[in-house]
C-alpha cells in the first residue's frame, strides 16, 4: 500500500502555478492609492492542503485586483534544501512555509521579515498562546502561525476489542496515565497475534521533537527560559528515558519503530501491525480513504500533567522581500478567520486562531475527531512552544536523534542518556 504523507503528496517535480491576485489587508496610512506588485510564494503540501492555498489565493485576487502571488509547489524532501540555496544565492521567495521546530533557525539568522510594525494592531490577539509564541524571536515577529497540529493516538477498535479492549479515554481529563497505558500494553501484548504490537509512536527523523511530549508530560524541559541554557538534566527526563524506553524493552512497539527506521509509524497502524498509533490529525483523510478496519481517535497519556507537541507550520516572508508591506498584507488575509478555517477543514489541520478552537470545529473528514485533536492541542503550554521554535532547534534535533536511539536500543541507561543530553545541547547552543 503507498501511503501519502503530508510533505511527500504533490507528484515527482516542482508545480509553478501563476495565480493573480491582489493585495488585500495592510494599507500604510500615508498610501491612499493601490498597491501593484507581485509576490512568489513556495510551499509543499497534500493534495488538499495545496488546493486550500490555491482557493485562498483566489479569494485575496478577489477582494485586491492588481497584485500577483506565483505559487510554487515542492516536494517536502526537496522544500528546505532549495529555500537554503535561495536564500544563500540571494533570491529567495517572498514567502514560504515553515515547520515551527525550525523557524527559529531562520529568524535567529535574521533570515526573515520582522513583520512586528507592519501587522494590524489586533492581530496578535487573534491567536491562541502556544501559536503566538511560536513567532517570536528576540522581541519581533518573524511569521504569522497558519496553523498547528499534535499527536493524540489513532486506534484499530477491532484489534483493541480482541484484546478485550472495548473503551478508550473520551476527554482528555481521563486519558491514560502512563502506568495505565502500561497496562494496556501488558494486555494488549497477551492479547493480540504473534507479530502484531500494541503501539508505534511517530517519532521518526525529525519528528524526534515528538518524544518532547513525553518530557513534557513529565513536567520536565530541555532548554530553560531564555531558549539558551540546557535544562534536561532533570529527574523528569529520566523519567521521560526510562519510560520510553520500556516501549522496546517490554514489547509494546516493533523493534524498528526506532527514530532512526527509515519506516514511519503510521505504516505499521495501517498494515495492522499495531494496534495504535501516535499521529497527527493530517493522517484522518489518508486513515478514512484507506483503512479496512475499524477505527478511532483518544487522547495522548499523560502524566504529572497533559502535554503534547505543537505541530503545524507557520508563514513567513523573507527578509529581503523587496515588498514587504504587500507581504504582510498577504500573511494577515492567510490567517484570517475565514481563510484559516476552510482550509484547516478540508485539510484536517488545527486552526491557531482562539475564535476557531471551538465546539464548531469540524473537519471535513471524520468530524466528530476534530474535539479530540483540539482538546489535545489545549494541552500544549506556551513555554513548551517557545523551546521548539529555539533558534538552535535544527542543531538540537541530531543530539535528541543519537541519543534517544541509543537509550531506545539499549546502548546505554536513561541516567547516561540525560548527561549526553545536556552535554550535547550545551554544545549544539554553544552554551
């Protein structure tokens, strides 16, 4: 079965499609005639996830005849190698898309537009905490956050009933405890057939920013503050090691779900070879189109207290636009309510507004799931955001990758484990 991912779903090349379109959104007081202009704008993306763009980008032409925006789709693979070539030869888009975990990077570079005194001055109000936070950097606004997404747990009803499974958390309040979930490992594992496992979590690549959930639900942190002191040293993240750990030591996942396998989680959910799944919502259209069993959403466990990652991508235009009012102009219409909320619909994504993260949430697809990824995506704390989006995330990232992996294979124990880890960060921050 060839699965579609979010990142990997536009074809083998590069799309270039011309839309025109006009500005509309942020006009200078001192300008009263019209703007003329055209932007270019690179993103990747899901079927659906690109005809949302597009359906917007018909919409801003609508309301602001004379301006332009070329929308350029690429392969995720191919997204960030061409961004950092662009940007090192001095042409880079007007606009990309941006994962949160390494927008830091970009902005610490003083990469991006500082789009802090060209933005409506309500507009920060409009988005939840977490997404706010996620934007900044060293006091300005580098990006405006187009929505977010975090793992709850997708789960095959039909092999958790023939484990004699038959309820799952309904709130968030009552998701599992870790030493519950433990317990439905246990049986799930007496329960299931040889050579199917209870769960596989979506911690894969990059996606190793994901095991921060388990940290966090330890109440635990990997930077202090100020995004530049390491602070993972810590009983919570021992903690955090230990228990993950015990994914592999005890059977519940596949000896393969490690960070480094080149195989993601979902596929193993989807070939049954596990009964759950840590995902994000973006997986509902590919899970309700291709599953051929039985299924469902709960909540992600939780421990000290709920936690989660915060997924999803931001906006952002480049520093050097030669345009940067029409930019910040294009980024309001982007996030505004209307916008936000027909594409986070059909593209089964969160929206990071505060006014759209309520009882009328639906996504087109399976909509009675959508309560369930915003009750999770609730759980997220700001400050947990604002360490992702850390201008040293992307030099993060391998340390978490090398020595999770070793913790998870059994190399070395969770004390060695967290000490490698705080060395690591240290360095990678040039702490």
């Amino acid at each position: 079965m060839t699965l579609s991912r979010r990142g990997f779903l536009i074809g083998a090349g590069a799309v270039s499609l011309p839309v025109l379109l006009a500005g509309c959104g942020f006009v200078p007081q001192s300008t009263p005639t019209q703007r003329t202009g055209t932007l270019t704008f690179t993103t990747w993306g899901t079927d659906a996830e690109l005809a949302g763009f597009r359906t917007a980008i018909a919409a801003f032409e609508s309301a602001n005849p004379g301006q332009t925006v070329t929308l350029n789709a690429v392969p995720y693979e191919q997204m960030f190698s061409n961004i950092d070539a662009q940007l090192q030869a001095g042409n880079p888009p007007d606009i990309f898309r941006v994962p949160y975990y390494t927008f830091g990077a970009y902005a610490g570079r003083g990469q991006l537009l500082d789009l802090k005194p060209l933005l409506s001055s309500d507009r920060q109000a409009q988005f939840t905490e977490p997404a706010w936070a996620a934007v900044q950097n060293q006091g300005g606004v580098f990006g405006l956050p187009h929505h977010t997404d975090t793992s709850a747990i997708l789960v095959n009803t039909e092999l958790l009933a023939a484990a004699g499974i038959t309820e799952v958390p309904t709130s968030v309040e009552d998701a599992w405890t870790w030493e519950e979930l433990a317990a439905i490992g246990d049986k799930l594992r007496g329960g299931l057939p040889s050579g199917t496992y209870p769960w596989a979590y979506n911690w894969q690549g990059n996606g190793v920013t994901r095991w921060l959930s388990l940290l966090f639900q330890a109440d635990g942190a990997f930077l202090q503050s100020d995004q530049k002191t390491p602070a993972i040293d810590s009983d919570a993240a021992r903690k955090a090691v230990e228990f993950s750990s015990s994914f592999f030591s005890k059977g519940y996942v596949p000896a393969n779900n490690t960070i480094n396998s080149s195989s993601y989680a979902s596929e193993s959910w989807f070939s049954q070879s596990v009964a759950m799944v840590w995902s994000g919502a973006f997986q509902i259209p590919d899970a309700d189109a291709t599953a051929t069993f039985d299924w469902t959403a709960t909540f992600a466990p939780r421990d000290v207290r709920t936690g989660g990652d915060f997924g999803g991508n931001a906006l952002v235009a480049t520093a050097n636009t030669a345009q940067p009012e029409l930019a910040a102009s294009f980024l309001e219409f982007m996030t505004d309510a209307e916008q936000m909320r027909d594409f986070c619909a059909a593209a089964s994504l969160l929206p990071t507004r505060g006014d759209l993260l309520n009882g009328d949430l639906k996504f087109d697809v399976r909509p009675e799931l959508a309560p369930i990824f915003a009750a999770q995506a609730g759980g997220v704390q700001p400050q947990d955001v604002a360490q992702v989006a850390s201008p040293s995330m992307s030099a993060i990232i391998p340390v978490l990758k090398e020595q999770l992996d070793l913790a998870f294979t059994g190399a070395q124990d969770a004390a060695t484990t967290v000490q490698n880890l705080q060395s690591g960060i240290a360095t990678a921050i040039g702490a």
